[in-house]
C-alpha cells in the first residue's frame, strides 16, 4: 500500500554542527510525518526547492544538512530563521557513498557489486547510515567489512539496529539536537 505525501509547513532556526549547517525539523511538524526513521522529502527553503532525506534524532522528530548548494541558492548562514515546507516522497534520491565504502565495493565479489545495485535507495541509505553511526575508524572498517560478508550472504538491508534512532556520532555525541532557543551565532 502506498503512503499518502504528507506536507509540513514551519520556520526553524538553522546552526552550525562540525562544518555543517543544520535544519531541526520542530517535533510537532516531525510528528505529522509517515516514519520515526529515514524519510524523503521534496520541499523548499526560503522558496529555493530541494530534495533530500530526512533524519531521525532519535527524539521522534528529524533533522537535515543543508547543502552548500541550497545555502548558496537561500542565502542563508548559522542562525537565520527559515521558512520550510517539505512534502514526503516515495522516490528517494540516490546516496552519496562514502570514498571507503566504494572502494570496498569496487573490489567486492560480481554479487555484492549485483546486489547493491539491485537494492533500493533507501536500503542503499541505510546501510551507509548504519555503516556512518560511529566515530571510530576501527569499528568503521569492520561495519564496511560486514557489510560486504551481508550483501555476499542473503541480507538486503542492515539488520539490528533502531531505524528511529540517531545515527550521526556528532549528533549522538551530545544525545539530542539543538533546540532553536540554544542556537548560539
């Protein structure tokens, strides 16, 4: 069964995290959404339109990277109020993959190299999410490593970890986003 687009109207105040521009997604627009985890969306920033996926905080709501692109195209820096409207997608736009994580395909057995590219986008996000959800470079390379030995096997997607939960260490690191009022410019 297909999901009806769901649109989300607001205005949020973007920050900086590491060298990226963050968007929170308010929790009480997040909550209107289909899905507590990864979820596409077309929309517009300050009327400039974008397409993306969402992710989830890990406090039932979601958050985005701005790109340097959409930042350029806005006009916008760390501490603006933005207007947003974002409609859910079923079409989810390809994922960069990761210079490590290609390489590790590139050599990969011809079926891992299939698989991947039969897979879904949004199983293609979650594994490079799933494989992203650490700091260490150790556990990083292992995660490349199963999951390479998992496409070669029968799985299509990452198993056993929370869909709903935060996986970006820098975001995890602190255990929530920012709300709008701790922005600091």
């Amino acid at each position: 069964m297909k999901s009806v687009p769901v649109t989300i109207r607001f205005k949020s105040t973007l920050y900086t995290l590491k060298d990226w521009l963050i968007l929170p997604v308010p929790k009480d627009e997040s909550v209107k959404l289909s899905s507590r985890g990864q979820i596409s969306i077309i929309g517009t920033l300050n009327g400039h339109e974008f397409s993306t996926v969402l992710e989830p905080d890990g406090r039932w709501s979601h958050w985005m990277r701005v790109s340097d692109e959409l930042q350029k195209a806005a006009g916008v820096k760390s501490g603006d109020e933005v207007t947003v409207e974002m409609t859910t997608s079923s079409i989810w736009p390809e994922p960069v993959v990761p210079k490590d994580l290609k390489e590790a395909l590139d050599v990969a057995p011809q079926k891992v190299k299939d698989k991947w590219k039969d897979i879904t986008p949004m199983a293609r996000w979650e594994w490079i999410r799933w494989m992203n959800a650490t700091l260490s470079q150790e556990t990083r390379k292992v995660r490349i490593e199963k999951t390479i030995s998992k496409l070669n096997g029968k799985h299509r997607r990452p198993c056993c970890f929370n869909l709903a939960a935060c996986t970006e260490p820098y975001l995890m690191k602190s255990g929530r986003l920012m709300e709008p009022e701790e922005v600091k410019v």
